[in-house]
C-alpha cells in the first residue's frame, strides 16, 4: 500500500486540453453548492463527544484512566447508554486490546454489574485480545475483513486500539512518515466502514501534548486528553473539528464488589462513571500529582506495568530493585508512600491488584 514518489511533471507538460475530451472521467468528485447542503448533517456516535465516521485520539499520562473511560464509552455504544447525559446512538464496537485481556474479564463484569445490564449473548462489543500492527499492509486489511466476518458483514460503529504504541509494530512516533503510515491505516478502517476510529494514545513525560509526531492530531476530526486532577477524573475536549472544544467533563472511578476470591477477600473492580459536571475551560485540568520524591517513583513503578497493574508485593518488589524506595528502611518507605498514594486516589484496586489510576 505504498505510493509511488515520483516527480511532479511539470506545468506545461499536463495536456489541459483533454480534460474537456467527450470521453474524459474525472477521478476527483467536485460537488456544487447545492450538492454540499444537500449532503446529511453530520452525525454523532456519542452527541458532542464522539463523532460518527471519523478518526480520534484518547490521550493522557500512564494510568489516567484512558482504558477505563474507552471501555465505558464502547460498552454505551454497545447497550445504546447514554454517556455524560448525552445521546449515544446504538450499534457495533471492536477492541484491539494491544496490551491484552487480562483483567478484562472483571471489568466487564463490573461495568455491567453497575447498570444492570447483561453480559450474556451481548454480541455487540467484540474483544481482539492481542495487538496488530497496524503499518503493515497485510494486517491491517486482515483486521478488516476479521471485523466484517466477526459482525457478519453489519458495519460496526466504532473501532478502538488500545493502545497506539501496543499496535505501531517496528514504528517511531517521533517519525512523520511512520506517524502519517499509522494515520493512512485509520483511514482505510475508517471508510471501510464508516465508522468511528479512536487511538488511546500517551503523553510525553514532562508535557500534556500527544507523544510523538503532530501528523495525528493534524489528522483527528476529534482530540480528548483524559486526567486524573484533584476533584476526580476529568476529560478535556481539546479539539472537536466539527463541534464544540475546550470542554471539560467530569466522571468517576467507582469499584464494584464481585464477590470473594479463593481466599475469601473481595474482588473490587473500577468502572469509569460517565456523570459529572460539564464546564467550559481554555486548557486542560492539571493532573493531580504525587507528594514527594519516593511517592513519585513508587507510582512510577505501578504505571509501568501498564494496565494489568501488579499485586501488592508483585509492587513492593519491582520498587525495591528499580531503587525507587531505599534507605535504612525500603520496605516501610513502601509501605507508606503506598498508603499515601491510596489515600490520594493515585492508584486503583482492582481484586487483588493495584493500577496506576
């Protein structure tokens, strides 16, 4: 699917006469001005937030919660919910879950639990558990016919990967052609179906832009920055090329009881609450932060294990090798930036199993 570079001709040597030829057939579609007005309006798979038929990023710093809220998004697709009292037009949702299923399978649960909606025979949300990588040619139409047999030929509504970096293959995001191939196969996704494409996408270290080359927000019809702040979790409408930006909308983390382990310890699983307050702002909220040089790092630690988190001594471990917590005492330098980090809402228990949140 690449495109052959080379050189321009030359003015003179484009033969303007033929294009007036009885037997000439354009390959570009001009439309009049009355064809435009006559088009449908645009439309939207989630009123405000999620256009139809477009290409999108979800973005934030590690464990922002940018997994929880496109699952909960994708799931009031699926059902037809609606999402921060905003209207959700019904239909098909495929996950490329880049990082895998693990966990998945209580998050669901738990999201369902919460709005009293069954999972059973619910065919409309459709799971990829492993990445693809979406600069190759072949994997990327394979996706698409795999989507199309999987929906039995029924377009879906949206398709999301999660996360860009899990399925950019060999690429570089600081790369331009790289970034511009990515965005050249959310394209092909997106008119092979119509539908909705989202990339859950990072921030650099030390910034709130997307990571890599600015070709992909030139590209979105729509850019959300998803935080955690001081008052709770926050999405920030950066750009909505055809509706209205520097929104901010509030949701919640709220856990789900599931029951009790082997051990007799309850499972709690997070859901990302689409209700809140909605407000104007010229910049995004800033991100809540850790206090402190150990609980920065012992965070550090957690968001690098990505969405499957680690156990509480999976986490006391990691810290201790990385050198995140030393001194006389590491194990109680642990355990309390740990504790303050809980206490904060930094962080996020899922069954037995800690998130960065």
């Amino acid at each position: 699917m690449t495109t052959e570079r080379r050189p321009f001709k030359a003015p003179q040597d484009l033969d303007l006469n033929s294009a007036l030829s009885a037997d000439y057939r354009p390959r570009s579609r001009f439309l009049s001005l009355d064809q435009i007005m006559a088009l449908p309006p645009a439309d939207w798979l989630i009123k405000g937030l999620v256009p139809a038929d477009s290409l999108g990023v979800f973005y934030g710093k590690p464990g922002a919660g940018k997994t929880f809220l496109s699952l909960a998004i994708a799931l009031s697709i699926g059902h037809g919910l609606r999402c921060f009292g905003r209207r959700t037009l019904q239909g098909g949702v495929a996950i490329v879950a880049g990082e895998g299923a693990r966990g998945l399978q209580n998050r669901l649960r738990a999201w369902h639990k919460f709005h009293g909606r069954d999972w059973k025979d619910f065919q409309s949300v459709q799971v990829l558990p492993h990445p693809i990588d979406l600069l190759d040619a072949d994997s990327v139409e394979g996706l698409i016919l795999d989507i199309a047999h999987r929906f039995g030929g029924k377009a879906p509504m949206m398709v999301v990967f999660d996360t860009l970096a899990r399925n950019f293959g060999t690429g570089d995001e600081n790369r331009q052609a790289d970034m511009a191939r990515l965005v050249e196969a959310g394209e092909l996704v997106r008119r092979a179906f119509g539908c909705a494409v989202v990339f859950i996408h990072h921030t650099p270290k030390e910034a709130d832009d997307l990571r890599g080359s600015s070709v992909l927000e030139g590209a979105s019809d729509f850019v959300i920055r998803v935080g955690k702040t001081d008052t709770g979790m926050e999405a920030f409408i950066r750009k909505m090329k055809d509706g209205k930006d520097g929104l901010v909308l509030g949701f919640r983390m709220e856990s789900q009881n599931l029951g009790a382990d082997e051990d007799g310890d309850p499972i709690l699983t997070p859901v990302a609450v689409l209700e809140g307050e909605v407000r104007e702002s010229a910049a995004p909220p800033a991100d809540a932060a850790p206090a402190g040089k150990n609980q920065s790092a012992v965070l550090a630690v957690l968001a690098a294990a990505g969405e499957a988190g680690l156990t509480g001594d999976e986490w006391r471990d990691a810290a201790k090798a990385s050198g995140a917590v030393g001194g006389a005492n590491p194990a109680r330098a642990f355990r309390e930036a740990r504790a303050a980090l809980e206490r904060d809402k930094l962080v996020l228990a899922e069954g037995d199993r800690f998130l960065a949140a």
